[in-house]
C-alpha cells in the first residue's frame, strides 16, 4: 500500500519530499491511514484535527487524536468547532474547516492540505454528479490535486479503495474510530453507498478500475478545453464577443461561460450555464440575467459581461390603489379592490384596516424570519426547501409591511397575519410576472 500511494503521489506531482503537509484526520480509517502512510514514508505531517461537537463520541476522539500525535511526536493542531445555528450546517463546517487548514499552512510555512478521499469516495461522488447534474469537470469526480488560491489540496488514497484502507489498518494495527450516521440511509452518498455501488460492483470486478478511468479521461478534457477557455477570456479580458463566441463548439462555450462565473466567484449551475447561452444565442437585445452577490450577466449588442448591479433594485414601494411597480424587471405588482383578470396571476387577500402602510417589495435581509401560524422560520431555510437556486436568491421579491414585517414570499410562503386576514380581506395585492 505504502509503495503505490508514493508512486501515485510521484506520478501525480502531489508532494515534494521537503513539503509539510498538513494532514486533516477525523480519526475514521480513511484518515488514520492516510497519517500512517504519509508518515512512514517519511514526509512532515502535522495532525489537523476537527472537533465538530455533534457527537458523544467526539471528545473520546479527539483525545485519541492528540494521544496519536503524541505518540508519533508530530504536531497536533484541533479546531474546536461549534455550530452557530444557521441553517447549512455543511457549508458552514466546511468552510470553516478549510479555513483551520489554511491557518496552519500559514503556521507551518506550507501550502500543501492532504484529504483521506478514496475510490469508493469517487465513485460516490460521480455517480452523485450525474444524477445531481454538473460540468465536465464535476462529471469527473474528485481531483487528486486542486488548488484553492496559493494552497494546495492533495488526496494521495484515491488509488486505494475503502476495503485496501481498511485491509491495511487491520495489517497496521491502527486504531480507528466508526460514525454510526454513516451507516444510515439519511443522506443521499450514503444511499448511494449501500446500495447502487454494491449492485455495480456485482456487475464488474474491475469496477474502480473503470471508475478512475472514467475520471481519468474526463479530467483530461476538461483540462484541454479549460486551456482554451482561459486563453479567450484572457484574450478578451473577461468579455464575450457573441459574433465569434458563437462560432465555437458548444462544450467550449459552456466551460468560457463556467470560468467567466468561476472568475466572479459566483455559483454556477447547469441550468444558469443554459440561461447564459440561451441569451448570448438570441438574434438580438439588451437583456440580463440575475447572479448571485448582486451581479448580473449582460448582453448588450455584441459583448456579453459580468458586472455588478448599480441599478436600484432593492425595493419598491406601494401607497396607493391601482398604482403599479415593477420590481427587479420580472415581476409587476399592485393593490386592486378586484380579483385579477390575469388567471395566471398571484395574490393575497389584505384587509385595509388591518394594514401598516405603506408596503415594500424588497430583497432578503441578513436574518429574515417570517411568523407562520406553527412559529416562525428563517427565510434562507424556506428557500432551501422549496429548492431556490442561490443566484435566484438575492433577486426574490419579499413583500413587507411598514414595520418590516414580512407578509408574503413571493409564490412560496404567506404569513400568518396574511392567513388571518384572508376571510375578512378587503384589499388584493397581487403579482403578475412579466
């Protein structure tokens, strides 16, 4: 095992011999090993350790952990980590993670992170990708080497599989630590774990073989196409020229568009990938799409750009009857004693009386909870449930009274004071998309 994960990393360039490598280990088997073999290799390895505080267990772990380090007499860092209650406790961990990691390249004087991911860990997350959608990169799985800014993230067990890794402990006389919630079916990896992968399997015994041929391949793609696509926008300074865009192979254009949001730091999706080359395919027009962080992507005669939105599209504000606004260029509201003619039209029912005037069409707010007739709940959590892509988030109408109360998400949730007015209302506040 030892020999073929230096001749993976040789191969792969992932490590030079003088490298301190900060090495995350959760105290799982994939992470023991990985300490192990790194260190019986002979690099510089400083044990990083992550105390999530979800679990009973994880004190127990952690002190495992320092004992190890101990034991080796190699550094131990722990990034004692707390949940502040938002509501995307992943992301959260995770940058939060990556953060400790690079605190202490800086620490060490090194840029280079090692991760325990494996080849069961690339089946899982293509197969993850394909039903979840992506680009050609993301179709390819995990990378055995990426670079996040000045630092590099290198996964030395992706020759290895899950069985080897614990095959070797085993052999090793390592000491490891299980999560229970692996074992549970709560989670979409997990699913695909116990039980798609086993039926691949049965169909192929060299089923990681093609598995990392797969990848392999589609890393080597992306690879040439990424090349092309950074020497147009390099060649552009970061605009598109429709005339000659739209000449190129369409797998070309979908990576420029990718690396041009990737370039913004702005989430991309397939579907917004879609949006972008439907504009840039249009016979002609000034129009826009809505991103993530206030930005937008502009077609404007032939030139296509990213830039930051300077219009004033924060809010609208409604005082009197019959008197229309347009919000955000795709949504036309008003107040009417009258039911709407249009059947495809969205209302709530108001009683005037019971109004606090005038009311605001306004974007999200740091903090937005809206008061159901069960509690309250936080807006972000609402548009994760009801599947609110993020670059649809920042542009969503959130309609609210004088006092900042929220009445209505628009099309998703109304307010428990909207629903209590509903059989004495008088008044329709009603939105007609555009």
């Amino acid at each position: 095992m030892k020999k073929r994960v230096l001749n993976y990393i040789n191969q792969n360039n992932l490590i030079n011999p003088d490298n301190t490598i900060i090495c995350a280990v959760s105290g799982g088997v994939d992470s023991i090993c990985l300490l192990d073999i790194l260190y019986k290799l002979g690099y510089k390895v400083v044990l990083a350790h992550v105390n999530h505080n979800k679990r009973e267990e994880s004190k127990i772990e952690q002190k495992a952990m320092q004992k190890l380090a101990e034991d080796l007499s190699i550094p131990f860092e722990l990034l004692d980590y707390h949940f502040d209650g938002n509501d995307n406790f992943h992301n959260d961990s995770h940058n939060a993670r990556y953060n400790f990691f690079r605190s202490l390249c800086s620490k060490y004087n090194t840029n280079v992170i090692a991760t325990a991911h494996h080849l069961d860990d690339q089946a899982e997350t293509i197969i993850m990708k394909i039903l979840e959608g992506s680009n050609l990169y993301g179709y390819g799985g995990i990378s055995a080497c990426n670079f996040d800014g000045e630092y590099k993230i290198v996964r030395p067990l992706l020759c290895a599989t899950k069985a080897e890794l614990y095959s070797y402990a085993l052999d090793s006389a390592l000491k490891y630590f299980e999560d229970d919630s692996n074992n549970k079916d709560d989670f979409l990896r997990n699913r695909i774990r116990h039980h798609i992968i086993p039926k691949l399997r049965e169909e192929s015994d060299n089923f990681y073989v093609k598995i990392a041929q797969y990848s392999n391949q589609l890393k080597e793609a992306f690879n040439f196409i990424r090349t092309k696509s950074i020497e147009y926008l390099n060649n552009t300074n970061n605009t598109i020229d429709i005339k000659s865009f739209n000449k190129l192979d369409d797998a070309l254009k979908k990576d420029i568009i990718s690396l041009l949001f990737e370039r913004y730091n702005l989430n991309k999706c397939t579907n917004l990938i879609d949006d972008a080359l439907g504009l840039l395919a249009a016979t002609s027009g000034t129009k826009s799409i809505n991103l993530e962080q206030n930005h937008l992507f502009v077609r404007s005669y032939d030139k296509a750009i990213i830039k930051l939105n300077d219009e004033n599209i924060i809010s609208s504000v409604f005082v009197d009857l019959e008197q229309e606004a347009i919000f955000n260029g795709k949504y036309k509201f008003y107040l009417s004693h009258n039911l709407p003619s249009n059947c495809n039209a969205k209302y709530i029912k108001l009683c005037y009386n019971n109004l606090e005037l005038p009311l605001t069409i306004r974007t999200k707010e740091d903090g937005d909870i809206i008061s159901l007739p069960i509690g309250t709940k936080r807006l972000s959590r609402i548009f994760i449930d009801n599947k609110i892509s993020l670059d649809k988030r920042n542009s969503y109408p959130i309609i609210v009274d004088r006092n900042n109360t929220i009445l209505w998400v628009y099309n998703l949730v109304k307010s428990k004071e909207v629903l209590e007015q509903r059989n004495i209302g008088d008044l329709y506040f009603v939105c007609e998309e555009i």
